[in-house]
C-alpha cells in the first residue's frame, strides 16, 4: 500500500489497482508540491467535511476523472448543486458503512464543525484485512476507544497541530485508545498558527503510546504502509 502525503491533511493512497484521494485541498495549500490539474487517475474520493482546507478541489477532480465521492450525505448534494453528477456523489452518514471496490468503508463521528452536515472521519477495511483510520479534522474523544475495540486499526492518521484539532499530547494519547500500530500525523505545519515540527509528538508519543510507530511522511513522496 502506498500513501503520498500533499501537505495539510490531503492524501493518496493506492492500494493495488485501487487509488484513493482523500481530502483533496491543493488550490490555496501552500504545501502542495503538485496542482489538482496534475493529479491524473483517481477510483473514490473520500471528503471528511466542507470546510475550505479539506473539500478543495473535490468537485474539479471528480468532474474531470469521472471519480466517485464518499462523503456525508449534506456535503454531497451541496457538491451536486455545485455541478457534480448525481450518479458520482455516494452520500451516506456517521456508523454506516459503503463497500467500493472491495473496500468497506465505513462513516464516524469527528469532534469538530462543518457548515454543511456533521464532520466525520473514516475507518477503511480492505479485502486483506489491513485497516486505516482517518479521523479527518477532530480534537480527542472518548469514542475513539470503541474504535480500537471494533476494528484491529493497523495504521491512524490523525491531526497534530493543535488550535483547530487535537495537539500533539491529545494526538498520541488517541494513539494509545485506538490500539493502533502506526500513526501518521497530519494537519500541521501547513501555516505558521499551527505546529511546525514533529518533535512535540514525537516526545509524546514515545510518553503516551511507546508502542505505536509515527510515520514521519515527507510531502510528494510515496511512502509504503
């Protein structure tokens, strides 16, 4: 499995012949080392909530690629007013799960806010029982535990730089909740207000969850998970 990290918390992940965008922001993402306009297959599109920094260019990519986009169902019939197709959009809600090639994904709650509908977060289980969370913008809560204890979480991503998500301390705490092996940290260092380094979280987590493995992504470059 494969993850390119494009700064903030926008991210691919191929998983064999399947891609996967999630919360594609690139216009404005002055971290970005590529445009929308290079970005050139995508299968689904995963968006977490309408808020500027993570719809980005959602309804451009998918327009362009034909791509599907998994989001709550709020922000996609606002997407599709703004002239997505309706057989492209695939709404749903928190604790329902969608299968899109091969791959259960599944809708729950983040701790944050949204114009439009609820934000949310994504628990994706593959046909090899490899298992991701993505927790989307979030600050820490206590149901983050009851996903460790329903799914065998392989690898977490999740927001470190504080103000509008969890800090780095709460971060790794959630580590710890979910049982994760792996965490990716993301949402920092895109702006000076948010945290600029990994060591605060890196200090933290050997603290708080000394077993979990932080993959310290470099922006453009593919790591394999």
């Amino acid at each position: 499995m494969e993850v390119t990290w494009f700064g903030h918390s926008n991210f691919r992940i191929k998983n064999r012949e399947t891609t996967i965008l999630i919360d594609p922001f690139f216009v404005g993402n002055p971290a970005a080392p590529v445009t929308y306009k290079d970005i050139k297959e995508a299968d689904l599109i995963l968006v977490t909530h309408d808020h500027a920094d993570h719809v980005g260019q959602t309804l451009e990519l998918a327009t362009r690629l034909d791509t599907e986009v998994v989001a709550i169902f709020d922000v996609i019939q606002s997407l599709i007013v703004q002239g997505l197709p309706e057989s492209l959009g695939v709404g749903m809600n928190i604790g329902g799960t969608v299968v899109r090639y091969g791959i259960k994904i599944k809708m729950v709650q983040a701790a944050h806010s949204s114009a439009t509908g609820s934000p949310a977060g994504f628990i994706l289980t593959f046909e090899d029982g490899r298992c991701l969370y993505y927790a989307g913008d979030t600050g820490l809560f206590g149901d983050m535990a009851l996903f460790g204890e329903r799914h065998d979480i392989d690898t977490a991503f999740l927001p470190i730089g504080g103000r509008f998500t969890m800090d780095a301390e709460d971060a790794a705490h959630a580590c710890t909740m979910i049982g994760c092996d792996q965490v990716v940290p993301m949402h920092w260092g895109t702006w000076p207000i948010l945290l600029q380094n990994l060591q605060d979280f890196e200090t933290a987590l050997d603290r708080s969850s000394p077993s979990t493995k932080m993959v310290p992504m470099e922006i453009g470059k593919p790591f394999e998970i």
